[in-house]
C-alpha cells in the first residue's frame, strides 16, 4: 500500500489551487500562499477550508488522538 505521503507533491490547496507542504512536527499540510494550515487527524489529511487554522493563530490544543499524526499509511 502506497504512504499517502507519497501523494503530497500531487495535491493542492483548496482555496488556491498551489501546493502544499508536510509540517510533521505540526501535524499539518501548509499552504504558504493561502496563510493555511490544514489538520491531519488520525493519519488522514483534511482538505477543508473550513477545518484550516490561519498560520497566525495558535495551533488548538490537542485532546485525546485528534489532530495526531500518524507516519503510517
């Protein structure tokens, strides 16, 4: 099975249609040129404008397993 990782370089941001890039320690895909971040939560990237942080706001406090990153497929 292929490491969603792998498909990183082939996606895009939502808003702006420009790439992205893997924040690991974070925890999320960034768009630089939307000023987005977006959570990766229990291993699985969500692309929804709706669910992105503003990259000038504090990252949210984590409970339990949500917003983990799993290095896993």
């Amino acid at each position: 099975m292929t490491d969603w990782r792998d498909w990183v370089p082939s996606l895009c941001c939502p808003a702006t249609r420009t790439s992205l890039r893997l924040d690991e320690a974070a925890g999320e895909l960034v768009s630089d040129e939307a000023g987005l971040a977006y959570p990766i939560r229990d291993g699985v990237p969500v692309l929804l404008v709706e669910e992105a942080r503003h990259l000038g706001e504090p990252r949210p406090t984590v409970t339990g397993n949500e917003g983990e990153f799993r290095g896993g497929a």
